[in-house]
C-alpha cells in the first residue's frame, strides 16, 4: 500500500513579517489570501500541503487537522468531522469508526460553505481564510477553504480537534485531560480495509 505522509506546521511566534489582517499571501497552486483573522493560519499551511500532496498523483488524500474550536461546539468530544464528496471513502471511514469504536460523523461541504470565502468577501484576493461573523458555520467554512486547493475528486478532510483531548464521558480508558491520539485506530482500521485489504475493489 504506497503511502506518502505530509506534516505541514506552523509556529504562532510575534515577528515583522508575521501575519496582518488585510495581508495577502500566496499559496503554492498560486492562489491568493486575504488574511481575515490571523488565528486561522493553520488552513493556510494546510492548503499548501494538500497542493503538494497532489504532485504525488495519489488516489486520494486524507488530511487530519486540529483545524476549528467550531467543531467542538458542533460535536463534541463524540466523534471527528469528516467532510468529504465521495461516498465510498466516508461509508468506508465510518465502518471502521464501528469497528473500532472511534467514532467519525460526516459534515456537510455544500457550495455555500465553499463560496462563503469567495465573492464579496475577498475584496484583495481570490479567497479569505475565514468567513464572515454571519456565517458563523466555522468548521465547514474551513473545510470550504480547503476545497480550494483541491483537485481531485478522492478528498478527505478530517476536523479532530474536539477529540484530541480525553474527558470524563469520552471513555473510561481515556486520560482525562490527556491526549487521546484520536483517530488513529479508525485511520489505521480505514487504510487496512480499503486500501490494504479491500473487500471490493473502488
């Protein structure tokens, strides 16, 4: 099973050339950003790694990001986001969050999601990297940023940063307030089960 794995990080360290609201940058399929609210600077680096992801030509790709505190107020600690277009990769994922009891839940990626960073709103750019206060959907209106700089049509974005963190009513062999490495045992379970050993071929 050929694998590549992309580590895309960021430091948020005070500095001239960091970040300004109403800067723009550049992301490496040439696309360009207008910076809206500097907190939002991991889907900057992420964006560059799907780019680069894509000169491998891989059947898909899978990205996992402790991306939004929006999605902890969608989900809770119960299960990670999953937004993808391609039905055989979520009903594969979400089996193997069955199997293994580390649960996913799929979100929407729907064109309002995808066009909230567009239009009128990047008035220096072709995108923002974050939606207006009205639109308040901050998990999916980063997965529509992402959207940007995809593609290919096998994409997963998985949004695990309300699972990260062990709690109380996550489960009982989970350190409370430790980390939990979720969702590894799902990811290995989903990789076993469509690309190692497939049970029909996609």
């Amino acid at each position: 099973m050929p694998r590549q794995g992309i580590v895309p990080l960021s430091e948020n360290m005070p500095s001239g050339k960091a970040n300004k609201v109403g800067d723009v940058v550049y992301a490496m399929n040439g696309k360009s950003i207008q910076i809206m609210n500097t907190d939002a600077e991991g889907r900057l680096v992420l964006a560059d790694g799907i780019c680069y992801a894509e000169t491998f030509k891989p059947r898909a790709i899978i990205d996992l990001a402790t991306l939004t505190g929006a999605v902890s107020i969608a989900l809770g600690p119960s299960a990670a986001a999953v937004f993808t277009s391609q039905g055989w990769l979520w009903e594969g994922l979400w089996r193997a969050g069955q199997r293994t009891g580390d649960r996913v839940w799929r979100m929407p990626l729907w064109e309002v999601f995808h066009a909230a960073v567009t239009g009128g709103h990047a008035l220096l750019a072709d995108v923002v990297n974050t939606g207006n206060e009205r639109n308040r959907a901050g998990t999916c209106i980063a997965a529509g940023f992402l959207k940007h700089f995809v593609t290919i049509e096998n994409w997963v974005h998985i949004d695990m940063s309300n699972v990260k963190n062990g709690y109380e009513t996550t489960s009982p062999y989970f350190t409370v307030n430790g980390k939990t490495g979720r969702p590894t045992r799902t990811m290995i379970q989903f990789l076993l089960d469509t690309f190692a050993c497939p049970v029909t071929a996609k």
